[in-house]
C-alpha cells in the first residue's frame, strides 16, 4: 500500500513538473505597441487606436498605444520602420487616381527603408501581377489584374484599411472666390494659385493648417503635406487635370514615339526662379538624379525608366525598359524638375541640413519662407510663363497646433481656407457661420492600420485574419466620423469604381469570430487571461 502511495506521488509530480515545463515552454503574443498621431493633430486616429486596444484586450493581446508628433510618426514607420503597429493614412492626390501607386504600397521592391511598403508584406504571386499590370495598356485586361491583386493583398491582411474619410472644407466666401474642389484633394489642389481671385482687400490668400511638411527636401520628403507646398514652386513636364488628363505643362508635347519610348519636347520660355533657363539638360538631370540617389518614394514612378536620351535642344526620350501604361499619367506628373546648377555637386541629397536644401524650382510659386511650426509663404513668380492667369500675389500659411485652432482662424478671418479637413463637430457649427462656406468631396485615399510582418505572431496570416475581426470599424464611422465616410475594404477605395474590386473579404466585428479563428490556429488563453502562440 505504501508502495503504491509513492508511485502515485511520484506521478504527481512527475506531472506537475511536465505541467510546469509545458507553461515554461509556452511563448505569450507580445504586448504590441500601436504608433497613433496625438490627439491635437487627428483626433479620430488617435481615439482609434485606444478603441482598438479595448478590443484586442478582450482577446488576451497586450496592447500600447503610443501618440507621437506626426513627423516623428512618419520617420518612425517608414525611414526607420521601427514599430510593431502603425495607424497612418494615405491621401488622394489626382495622380492616385490611377492605381500604380496604392499597388505599389504591398510590392516587396518597397520593403527597403524609405520604400511605401515598410510592413515587409511579400507575395510571389502579386508582384508578378503587379509587373502585368504595368505593362498592360488594355484598361480592362489591366484591370482584371488589379483587381485580383486586391483580392491578394486583403485575404492576407498585412493592413487592415479602417476608414476612408470624406473631405469637409471651408473658406471665407468674402475674401476669395473661384476654389474647384476635387475629390481626394479638396480645396488645397496645385491649381489653387491659377483657380482663385480676391474679391476682398488682400491678394495674399491665407490658408490655415496644423499640417506641417515632414520636409522640404525633394530627395526626403515622403508625406503629401511636404509634397503639396513643393508642387507650387517645383514644376513637372506633365499636369493632371481634375479628370485625369495628362496635359502637357513644362513639357510642349507628349507624345509616344514607340511601345518603348516616349518623345517629349520642352518648352522655350521657362526659367528657373534663380534666373537660369530651365533645359533639357536640366530635365535629364533630374530624373538621372532620383534614380543615381535612389529615393525610394519615387521608385515606383522611374523604376520602369531604362534612360533619358537627349535629342536636341528641346527635346529628349525616356526610353522604358518595358512599355508602361502608367508613364505618361504618373511618373512624367510626379518627377519635379530640379536644376542641375544646384543640385549636382550635393552628393547625399538625403541627408541635407534644413539650411542647405535648394529650394529654387520654375513652378508658379517662389519659395520665400518656412519658419517650422509656425509659418510658410509663397510668391508669385513674375515670370512664369503663365503668370498672367494667376490673380494672387502669395500664398502664406499659417501652422496652428491642432485642429481647433485652425478653425477658430477660419473663425476669426485669420484664415482664408483650411488646408485639412474640418472635424465632425467642428462642421455643423462651421454652417452656421455666415463668411465661411463648406464643401465636402470623396476621398479615395485612406486611412490604415499597418503591421510589421517581421514580428511574431505578425508574421502569421492565420493571426492577421482573426484580429481583423477585431477592429470596430462601424464605430468609426458612426462615432468618430459622425457618419462622414464608409469602412474600409481596400487599397483602391470604392469611389474609385473602375479600379475597385467590390468583393474582397471583409471581416466583420466580432470578437466571438476572433477567438474562435484564434483557437483553430492554435493560439490559446493562459490562467491570466493572456494570448499564447501555438506549440510547435
């Protein structure tokens, strides 16, 4: 009897040791930390985040929202992508209405520091979609690409797209008038200096942001708020209209001189704002530069890009390795002209001081200040060669701290127009004012929750696919947006119809589902409440 006690004793323990190893050898998902922007510049980004982490708690994932200073945000996500989560947004500038760009934000050529693709999400299968899609200039055979890449890209879930967000905006009715407002862009467009005309006292239009540039290095600079002041005084060979109209602008003629090349000749009558003639010297220059310096923001736009050759004087071929659908529309409205005087003896253009960043281009605008934080001004440049059907004298811009305060300049009159969108419960009182008046268009870029692919649990698929269940997207919209957007499905957002594909998964909210898909993929809830990953 004695005997048989002991060995039962020893059973016991036996396993409650291997008890105690297996709880030993079992790995806990990480606590994860989400970079969100501070309340002041984006409160519903911000309040996002926090209502993502109540969510994900529920489930046993550990989660760290950290606000940061948007620049900081930025740096941190994508030159250093250093974070396990990040909520950022992409706008909807004119040029995204074609879909290279959104696609190019999961191809694995953009992994690299820099690059539109700092998650690290790789599939075989859609970068080969991707090089098709490119190459093909039938819209409907392109499209039947993008729109299997799509289904790609949202099964897998490296991103999970929260909101598109409508464009609310005001101006001030008695001091400017003529604003066309263009969806994804809102009032703050590159044809604002040729659209608008003073009916008041001043010719300097006064725009009110909390938007700031991360930078005005044309080389560094990876944020659409440094890209909207640049394209004022840096001009292109080509312009979108608001139709998506490639028109020829520093550029005379555009034309296709083979599957492969593409002619286009300058124009006589540009000048520099140093003075100097812009040539095609120049214009070779500045697409040989961003390829030579390899700033990964443009790759997209000159990785299909073999050579410029210069013909003659006024005219010079980009020949492709590949003939490109999207060359013309894209990369030739894209690419700023930079002069070659300037900018070729700076070796590391990336790494300029503040100080040191030429910022003479041949655009509309002259550069003449930017005071970070506070204030930026633009002028007139005198002779430009449409200078004529430019009515305002400048363009000053005035920084507030957040979003309050840049409607209480609109308020006050300090302000002319807002750069940004007005939050929810600022629009209903900015009706009621009699000066301002307010307009809303689509927005076809979109606001995302990024993951870092390199990071356990992360990195599995099975994960991404249960937490997406996990993501109150309906309260987004209903709450934080007060109705004003829709929920986000895809990279290519619905008002973009031709492009979009309607039938990607969507992953509803329930954190029922979550669990449940996290216990088929072997994750389970330890004695504290907390996420473990599966044994191997």
């Amino acid at each position: 009897m004695v005997k048989r006690k002991m060995v039962i004793m020893l059973c016991l323990v036996f396993l409650l040791a291997m008890g105690l190893s297996l709880n030993a050898s079992a790995t806990r998902v990480p606590e994860f930390t989400i970079l969100t922007t501070t309340e002041g510049y984006d409160p519903i980004r911000y309040e996002a985040a926090f209502l993502i982490q109540d969510a994900w708690a529920a489930l046993g994932i550990k989660v760290d929202v950290q606000p940061l200073e948007f620049s900081t945000l930025i740096d941190r996500f994508y030159n250093e992508q250093d974070f396990d989560i990040a909520i950022v947004g992409w706008s909807g500038r004119v040029d995204r209405l074609d879909p290279q760009h959104f696609l190019g934000t999961l191809h694995s050529e953009q992994m690299d520091l820099g690059g539109n693709n700092p998650g690290g999400y790789y599939n075989e299968e859609y970068d080969e979609l991707f090089t098709k899609q490119a190459r093909e200039f039938d819209p409907d055979k392109r499209r039947e690409y993008v729109l299997e890449m799509q289904q790609i890209g949202m099964e897998e879930q490296p991103l999970s797209i929260l909101f598109y967000r409508d464009e609310v905006l005001a101006y001030n009715k008695n001091t400017f008038s003529g604003y066309v407002p263009m969806a994804g862009e809102g009032l703050y467009t590159e044809w604002l200096p040729f659209d608008v005309y003073p009916i008041g006292d001043s010719n300097t239009l006064t725009i009110g942001t909390s938007q700031e540039p991360d930078n005005i290095n044309p080389l560094d600079s990876t944020t659409v708020w440094g890209w909207k002041f640049m394209r004022l005084y840096y001009d292109k060979l080509v312009r979108l209209s608001p139709d998506i109209e490639p028109l020829p602008w520093a550029a005379e003629s555009v034309e296709e001189y083979d599957e492969r090349t593409i002619e286009v000749v300058i124009r006589d009558d540009m000048l520099f704002h140093d003075g100097e003639p812009v040539t095609v010297d120049d214009v070779k220059f500045s697409y040989d530069y961003m390829v030579e310096q390899d700033f990964a923001y443009f790759r997209p736009f000159y990785e299909p890009l073999e050579e410029v050759v210069i013909i003659d004087d006024q005219t010079l071929h980009f020949v492709l390795k590949e003939p490109t659908s999207f060359f013309i529309t894209v990369t030739l409205s894209q690419i700023p002209i930079l002069p070659k005087h300037l900018w070729e003896d700076i070796e590391h253009a990336d790494q300029l001081s503040p100080e040191d960043i030429p910022t003479v281009g041949s655009g509309p605008m002259k550069f003449d200040r930017f005071d970070r934080a506070e204030y930026k001004r633009l002028v007139k440049f005198e002779d430009y060669f449409k200078a004529d059907e430019i009515d305002i004298d400048a363009i000053e811009y005035i920084i507030y701290a957040d979003a309050e305060g840049t409607y209480t300049g609109m308020v006050t009159g300090e302000a002319d127009m807002t750069a940004w969108r007005l939050e929810p419960a600022q629009i209903t009182l900015a009706e009621q004012e009699d000066h301002l008046e307010v307009v809303s268009v689509p927005d076809f870029g979109y606001y995302h929750m990024t993951y870092n692919l390199r990071l356990p649990a992360l990195d599995d698929v099975n994960f991404r696919r249960a937490i997406a269940h996990a993501i109150p997207h309906e309260t987004f919209i209903d709450v934080l947006l007060d109705g004003r957007g829709e929920r986000g499905t895809s990279i290519i957002a619905p008002v973009n119809t031709f492009w979009h594909n309607p039938d990607v998964p969507v992953f509803e909210y329930s954190l029922e589902t979550a669990m449940h898909l996290l216990e088929e993929a072997g994750y389970w809830l330890d004695d504290d409440g907390r996420l473990n990953m599966p044994q191997n």
